[in-house]
C-alpha cells in the first residue's frame, strides 16, 4: 500500500515512461465513443508536464495478439490526447523499434509522445525481459498509472520496474486510498453489493469480504446459485450446479462472522434471453420452470434499497440484472440511484458496475469510480497486484 508516487521523487527534466491505460472503446471507423480512461490520466501527464519532463507514454489497446493490427493502433488516442491537452502528442510508428527510439531520443522538455500499442508485441504479455529492458532503456523513470491492468505481470506494468526506478501516477494512488481503506479502516456499517453472474468467478472476493463486511448482499446471475442451494428451482436460470455446496459454506460461514447475506426475494423472470421477451415478477419460491431470471423484482429493490441506505462504507461490484437490456436494468440502475444519494463513502469497482453507473448519469456522484474491473476484483479479493508490487516503497 504505501508506494512511491510521483511526488515523491525529483522528475525535474527527467524522461518518464509513463505506462497509462488507454484501453478505450472505439467505433469501426475507430472513433473513441468514451474517453473516461484517457481523461484520468491527464492529473498524471499534466503534472510531468508542470515538471518538464520529456514524456513517453504507453499503452495496451484490445487483444491484438501479438502482431500489429491496424483496427487496434493507438493513432486515435494520441488524437484525443492532444485535444485534451492543448498541445501535439508525437505519435511513434513502434514500441522499441527504431521510429521508437529516435523519437525518444530528440524529446525536448515538456514534450510528450506516445508508443504505439504495446501488445503488438507478444513479448509484452509473456514479460519478456529482453523486450522490457529496451523498452526501458527509452528513459530514466518508470510511472506506472495504469490501474486497470495492475494485477497483469506484463512488461509495460511491471518487467520495466527492474531496470528503472518505479513509482505511481495519481489514478493508481487514489485507487489505492479509497480501495485500500474501504478494505482496511471503513466507517461502519461497511456493506459489499455483489452481482455479475457466476459465483465463481466471485468466490475468493466473497470469502475476503465475509472477513470485513458488516453486511453482504448479492444478486444478479450468481444469486440463483444461492437460491437453488437454499432449496428452490431456478428455472432456466444461470446456476453453477457444481458450486451449489459452496454456497451453502458461504451461508453458514456468514452466519458464524455475524454477517448479514441478503438475497432476492423477488425475481423478474423471462421467457427467453432477449431485449424485448415476455416477462414477470415471482417469489424466489415459485420460480416457472422453462423462465429464466434476468433482474431482481420490486421487493427485493425495496429491500436493498433499505439496507444500504444505512451503510457508511458501500462497495459495488457487478450487476444485478442483465443491464445491458433497458427493460432488465432497473434493478441495477435502482442501485445506482440509491448510492448516488445516500450519506456514505461509496466505491464503484469498475467494470460493468462502473457503465451502468454511468449509463444512469450518476458517476459524478459516487465517491470513486475504479478504472479496473479485474484488477479492484483482484484487490478486494486481498491478492497482490503485480503492477502495484514492482514500485518502490516509502
């Protein structure tokens, strides 16, 4: 927790390879249609900048597999970058290739440029040391500020830090703070909302959080798992068969720490997978056998909606119905709503929690917004983050 940041070290003049998380969605003429990654590293480059630093960024974008794919370059985001900014960001043709290096070479002070897509090379995901000792040799200072892809051990996020002295940029510091004491020091009562829709993909978040929480609640596609081991049929429903014993240890296990779960007691129910299918309230009790259930029901929002309302510390995680339909997200966007008005520290982690949340127009009232849905998971979940790790201590 306690790391370097880049106020801790003199930058003054210094070239800073600065490893950001432009990982954005685009359209097919490769438009950025949200920009909110690029924008939370701009406190980071516009600090450098104030420091007159030569400034080389870098970033991964998509899955391109190790080999240059013209629909994943990082052109349109040295674009945005130099609207925002006001100033031209010099876009490299390579990562470590000779455009790369003769580019950051001839960087004067307070200029700033960006590499191309970092996993156009399959040594970036495979941590080759070759490939993140060149890239390092581009500069003086490593600042890793990308949160997003902390907890990957990958030769922009953490092989640079063995050639380089490494420390923070100020997303990855807020993150930090509001992850690190919402787990360490919340105000209580600390309650976890968690959805999204398997249970195992949540097990080692939901037994770190039952050590912490006062009060748990879940729902979304991984409560039907919890509501089948309490003895219900669930339909068509998503349902992990084999994690229905693991359920019922959470139950109880939650039952000895004194922690309240909270389950639906209501379900919206439909008849098929679709935006526009036919649909229903019913108990958890009286689940219709070829339905499935795609959103929590009316009590069950209420019920929610009661409890959190009495939190102080609020963590959300995933959602609690297929938002991506309009006619299934009420559920989610209920929560949403509710955290956006209620007296408490409250921390999206990431993800798709973080678009529904700013889907519904509610982002700037919450407290933090994680920029990394793997990585706040990772952090919950109590495991080191390899990004995180390789900075120098205080």
């Amino acid at each position: 927790m306690n790391k370097k940041t880049i106020k801790d070290i003199d930058l003054q003049g210094k070239k800073v390879l600065a490893r950001c998380d432009f990982n954005v969605p685009m359209d097919e003429n490769q438009n950025i249609t949200d920009n909110t990654r690029i924008v939370a590293a701009l406190p980071t480059i516009k600090y450098l900048l104030e420091q007159n630093c030569k400034i080389i960024l870098c970033s991964h974008l998509g899955r391109p597999k190790g080999e240059f794919k013209p629909e994943f370059s990082l052109k349109p985001v040295a674009k945005e970058l130099s609207r925002l900014l006001g100033k031209e960001v010099i876009m490299a043709k390579d990562v470590i290739g000779e455009d790369a290096k003769s580019k950051a070479k001839d960087l004067k002070p307070g200029e700033i440029m960006l590499l191309e897509n970092v996993r156009f090379h399959r040594e970036e995901t495979d941590n080759e040391p070759v490939f993140a000792k060149n890239l390092a040799s581009l500069a003086e200072v490593f600042v890793n500020d990308a949160f997003g892809t902390a907890h990957r051990a990958h030769a922009s996020t953490a092989g640079v830090a063995d050639y380089l002295p490494a420390v923070s940029g100020f997303l990855i510091e807020k993150e930090l703070k509001f992850l690190g004491e919402a787990l360490n020091k919340p105000v209580r009562p600390f309650i976890a909302i968690l959805g999204g829709s398997k249970v195992s993909d949540k097990i080692g978040v939901i037994e770190s959080l039952i050590e912490k929480v006062d009060i748990l609640i879940i729902g979304g596609g991984m409560s039907y798992t919890f509501i089948k081991a309490m003895g219900y049929d669930v339909g068509r429903s998503i349902c992990e068969n084999d994690k229905l014993d693991l359920a019922r240890e959470i139950m109880e296990k939650a039952k000895a720490k004194n922690v309240e779960l909270v389950l639906p007691e209501d379900i919206v129910v439909a008849k098929e997978f679709s935006k526009d299918s036919e649909s229903k309230t019913v108990p958890i009790t009286s689940f219709p056998a070829d339905w499935e259930g795609v959103d929590i029901g009316e009590k069950t929002r209420e019920k929610y909606a009661k409890i959190i309302r009495t939190g102080k510390t609020i963590v959300w995680n995933g959602p609690v119905g297929v938002f991506e339909f309009d006619k299934f997200a009420k559920g989610t966007n209920y929560i949403a709503k509710i955290l956006s008005e209620v007296d408490a520290t409250t921390i999206i982690g990431g993800g798709d929690s973080a678009s529904a949340v700013e889907k519904a127009g509610l982002a700037d009232k919450m407290t933090h917004i994680s920029t990394g849905g793997g990585a706040s998971l990772e952090f919950l979940e109590g495991k080191k983050l390899p990004g995180i790790e390789c900075l120098e201590g205080k």
